[in-house]
C-alpha cells in the first residue's frame, strides 16, 4: 500500500503515468469496448508496439488504471479512520468523508469501475481484492461501534455493504455543477451513514456538522 497522503481530505487527481492518463480519458469518453488500442496510442502520441511495452494489452491498460485508483483511495482510508483515534463514530465519519471526496472529486474517471464487467475473471479478481480491502477497513470500524453500543446492525457485513453500496452509486449521478460540492456532499452522506446504523438524528445531524 501507498503511504498515506499528509491530509486526506485534499482530493487533487490520481496521478497516472501519460499513458494511463489518455487511455482513462478515452475509456471515460468512449467505453473500454468502444476504445481501440491504436486510439490510445494515437491520443498519447506513441506507436502501438511502443504501448504494448509498457502494457501486455487493453485489459492491462484498464487494471492498471483502475489499481492506480484504488492505491491511492485506501491510504486516504487508513489515514482518515487513524484520525478518529480509537472513537468508531468519528472513524466511520471520517471514513465516510475521505470516500465521498475521493468519488465526487473524482468522479470522471472512478465510474470506471463499471468497465470491470469486460475485465477476465482473473483481472477481475486482482481489483475485487482492492475493493474487499475497503470494505475491511469499514467493515472493523462498523463492528467496533457495534461491540460498544453506539452502532446497530444486526448483520454487520451486510450493513457495511450497504452503505458502500449508498457511497459507490455517487459517480453515476454526481456532476460538478449540481448544487452540492464534494463537502457538502459529504456531510449529507455521512449523517445518513450514521442513520442507517441507528445513531439517533440529533447525533448524526452534529457528527456531520462538524466535518471540516
């Protein structure tokens, strides 16, 4: 794992090699079906044997581009739940923050996460372990809050991924110019967060007032 970045809540873009960055670009405008080879290697300027000595194939071009947005988005989630020192509300609170910031700011190109359908079931494994890494990470502050009483959830695997569920559907509606920023986007999800694990409104209307 990457080390973690000095303040999680400042989301600047994933950074990418040239390549990966012109070939996200041309999955996000084109879908990986709909992108050729020869477009990306035509968009970062290279000939097709000169991209395939950095990349095995297309499939290759898409994990890679997928695994560099993962590698970055867990730091920020260690670095945001070690904020909350040891208390699960402001934990999971946290955690909800740096995954919103991540998803809004972002948004472009973490909706490829829906191109993982055309990935091999190899390919496919590599990233899904990434993404089980994630739902760990919720998954122990959830159980934390559970085992001191300030959570319910009957079954906390499934409560966690309901609300990764809530969080990952974000870049498919979400658009810069709509009336919430990341922030305050942010807030919302984590008091609705804190609802679904039974925290009483009055406390989930504070917890995400005082998100920064």
């Amino acid at each position: 794992m990457e080390t973690a970045p000095t303040d999680w809540r400042v989301c600047p873009p994933v950074e990418l090699t040239d390549l990966l960055q012109h070939a996200a670009e041309a999955f996000s405008d084109q879908g990986f079906h709909g992108t050729s080879v020869r477009d990306i290697a035509g968009r970062v300027g290279v000939t097709v044997p000169a991209l395939y000595y950095h990349h095995e194939n297309k499939e290759a071009i898409l994990l890679a581009v997928l695994q560099s947005t993962m590698a970055d988005l867990l730091p920020r989630g260690e670095a945001a739940v070690a904020d909350g020192n040891g208390d699960p509300v402001v934990e999971l609170a946290n955690l909800v923050e740096s995954h919103v910031l991540h998803l809004a700011s972002r948004a472009r190109f973490v909706a490829l996460d829906s191109e993982t359908r055309y990935l091999s079931p190899q390919a496919r494994n590599e990233y899904i372990e990434l993404r089980r890494a994630l739902e760990l990470m919720m998954r122990r502050v959830v159980e934390r809050g559970v085992g001191r009483g300030v959570f319910h959830a009957v079954d906390v695997a499934l409560t966690t991924r309901a609300l990764l569920g809530m969080l990952q559907a974000i870049p498919r509606w979400y658009r810069e110019s709509g009336e919430l920023g990341p922030r305050q986007l942010a807030q919302r999800y984590i008091e609705m967060s804190l609802a679904l694990l039974g925290m009483p409104p009055d406390e989930c209307a504070r917890v995400s007032a005082s998100a920064r």
